[in-house]
C-alpha cells in the first residue's frame, strides 16, 4: 500500500519527498523475524529462471473467529508472486484448512506431523509457516506479510469504505455488531470498515465454507486496491495519509522487506493487473474428528512448478482461477 506514496508524490514531481514520506510510513511498521529460526538447508533453491521474481507470504490472523481455538492461527493465507517483469501479480489463496505435513517447531515441542497448515502458526509462528509453505509448495518465500484483521477494518474506514458487488444474500452470525448478526443483500453496495470485515471473515453462513470466505476476501483486496488507487485519494493529501497510516498499523513485515524499495518496484499494480488463484484442492475430508481441505497433489504440484518457474503463462494454465 505504500506503493501509493510513491505513485502520488512522484507522479507530482516530488521524488525527494515521496522518499522521506515513504520511510516514515516505513517506520512506523512492526518488523517481525521470519526467517530466522527457518533452516536455511531445507529451503528452496530458487530457478535460475526466476531470479528476479518475488514471493511474499501474505498472512492474517482474526481473533474473533468462533473456530480458532488454542493459540493464534493464521486464517489468511496468501502467496503473492510478483512476476521478473513486474506486470502483474497472482495471488494464491491456500485454505486455511489444507491438511499437509508441518515440520517440526524449532523448539522442538510441535509439529512433524500431518494438520492443518494454519497450524503451523500456532506452533512455531511466522518461521514454522514459512517453512510449512516452502515445504509444500517447492516457492522460495522472500517476505511475509502479516494482516491484522481489526487494523484492517480502520484501512477500509480511511477510504471511507469499498464497493462490494455481494453475490448472494447471507447473514452473518459473527458479526461485529453487537448482537452479532449482519445481513447482506444480494448486489452492488458500499461498505464500512466494519461491515467489511464481517463479509470478508464470514464462513459459517455458506456451504462451501472457507472457499466462500476465501472468494470474498480476494473480492475485498480488489476493492480496496482500486478505491485506494483512485483519484479520490490519490489527490487528498489528508485521505491518502489517513489511509496509509492506517495501513503501517495494521500491519507486520520481515525485518529484509525494504519497503521503499519494494513500493518502487510494485508501483504499476493494479486490481486489473492482478490474477487471483486459489491452491488446487480435490474437496474436504476428515482425518479423525477434523473437517479438513485436501490437497490435490498432482495439480499442485504442475502450478508451483510454474510458480518456481516464474512461468505466468503456465500459472495460468494449471491454475484453480477464483470463483
């Protein structure tokens, strides 16, 4: 999102100041330690295909979720890759269910087991996922990204809300509001901060649960990337600073991730240009008493080939596209 600094200030000439204004935006967000406790033998090798491509793993965890129990849980998770030449991304949605094969915690106490890959998180933090990742999907991750849900309601509020073209009509149990429920109507409308996060965090109303979740969520990032790059903010000096101040709180990156840098180097992303996917699945299962996605290994593994690869083409060719 700081991309945008660069986009508005350089666009006015102000290259000089969209530098400064962009490292105070920079400072002002956590740093986390990703990769340290990750075994640097065990990662992948990056195709020499694929040298310039990057890889980030976008995380979000919500707290209020009914079905999180135990320690946090990622309930997002994303894999962007950004192609060498930088014309697009695709976004890779991997339920937070799939049930794959965690490696072991570096304390020892968890994991090397088969669960769900949300779990990772809970028993080794943003290091164990991305090894768990790495593990599945053969991508070499290099930046994480982490989402909190409740800073991502005042992200929404700072744009003073997002359009959202509802496909069907629901209502949500688990709603911020204070008796819990929300109804949606079917069609376009404006949401809230709020009223967003509740349709991006819904499951439980939908048959196919985290899948529909998972829809919404991509229909959500579209939204605010394009109420974000309008002209609307991008000319409100007072807008466009609420809103990425909003953004530098609401979320947390790797202590590598150069966020002048990259905001450079993404600064021609737009919902257009942006693919969404969803990791290849062959349905849900259960293992024990555990309701769980599983994996459709073949399919997955001719997608990640092309991920690794840096091959958009074949991405999009062995792909599951969102629905």
């Amino acid at each position: 999102m700081v991309t945008l600094v660069v986009l508005a200030l350089l666009g006015g000439g102000g290259a000089v100041a969209a530098w400064w204004y962009a490292r105070d935006i920079g400072a002002d967000i956590v740093r986390i330690e990703a990769f340290d406790q990750v075994p640097q033998e065990e990662r992948p090798v990056r195709e020499e295909v694929a040298a310039n491509a990057m890889n980030l793993l976008i995380l979000g965890s919500d707290t209020r979720d009914p079905g999180s129990t135990g320690g946090s849980r990622a309930d997002t998770i994303i894999l962007m890759h950004v192609p060498a030449d930088r014309s697009g991304a695709q976004l890779v949605s991997i339920p937070r269910d799939t049930w794959i094969h965690v490696p072991s915690s570096a304390d020892g106490r968890y994991g090397d087991t088969d669960a769900k890959i949300n779990a990772a998180y809970a028993w080794g933090g943003a290091p164990l996922m991305v090894q768990t990742v790495e593990n599945y999907t053969g991508v070499r991750i290099d930046h994480v990204v982490m989402v909190d849900f409740a800073g991502f309601k005042d992200i929404v509020d700072a744009l003073d809300g997002v359009e959202i073209d509802v496909e069907e009509a629901f209502t949500s149990t688990h709603s911020l509001n204070p008796d819990s429920i929300r109804r949606f109507e079917a069609g376009p409308q404006t949401m809230d901060g709020a009223a967003a996060l509740d349709y991006a965090r819904e499951r439980y109303a939908f048959a196919d649960g985290d899948f529909a979740r998972i829809r919404h969520q991509q229909q959500v990032i579209r939204a605010i990337i394009d109420k974000a790059s309008s002209g609307g903010i991008l000319t409100n000096p007072g807008r466009l600073n609420a809103f990425l101040r909003a953004t530098a709180d609401a979320v947390a990156v790797d202590d590598t991730l150069n966020i002048v840098g990259v905001a450079t180097d993404l600064r021609h992303l737009r919902s257009g240009n942006l693919s969404f996917y969803t990791s290849p699945t062959s349905g849900t299962g259960m293992r024990g008493d555990q309701s769980v996605v599983l994996p459709d290994t073949a399919r997955a593994e001719a997608f990640y080939d092309a991920v690794r690869r840096d091959d958009t083409a074949a991405i999009a060719a062995t792909g599951t596209a969102a629905g």
